[in-house]
C-alpha cells in the first residue's frame, strides 16, 4: 500500500474539465511513482450511469507500482469532472 494513501489524497483533489482529468491523473500517479508509467482504462458499469460517474482504472506498466482505481464524478453537462474516490486495485 502506498505510504500514508497520500497519493489517494491528492488524486481525491483533482477538479478539471473533463477533458484533462486523464492527464491530471496521470501526472499526480507519475508523481508519486516517478519509474512508473501509467494505461488507464475506463470501465463502464451501467450501475452508475444516472449518477455521471465513471470508473477509471489505472495500470502501471513497470508491473512494481501499484494499480489504481479512480472514481469520477461528471458535471450534468459533462464538461467539469471531479474525482471523488482513489483506492488501490487488489491484484
């Protein structure tokens, strides 16, 4: 587990346009991990759909750091997303 879930945190801060979150996950991730290069993948769930949230999952390609799931939720109009969850995927 990531020392201290700071990087949970600061991924639980992120508030951008929708069309930078990948980016500002990206970074924040490459921050704490800087060996450690990221794919994220989108998982749809139709649970969460009335909600506008999605679930992002990010896979770190070195196979050392950790996997990650991020949470988001869209605006109504789906140009704000804020990130209201970050936990480490169980692999």
């Amino acid at each position: 587990m990531i020392e201290n879930n700071q990087i949970f945190e600061e991924l639980k801060h992120i508030e951008c346009a929708t069309d930078s979150l990948l980016e500002r996950v990206t970074d924040v991730l490459e921050h704490f991990n800087p060996n450690g290069e990221y794919q994220i993948i989108a998982e749809e769930d139709d649970d969460f759909i009335h909600d506008n949230i999605k679930v992002y999952n990010a896979f770190a390609e070195d196979g050392i750091s950790p996997s990650v799931a991020v949470v988001v939720q869209e605006g109504l109009d789906h140009y704000v997303a804020r990130v209201v969850d970050a936990y480490e995927l169980q692999e």
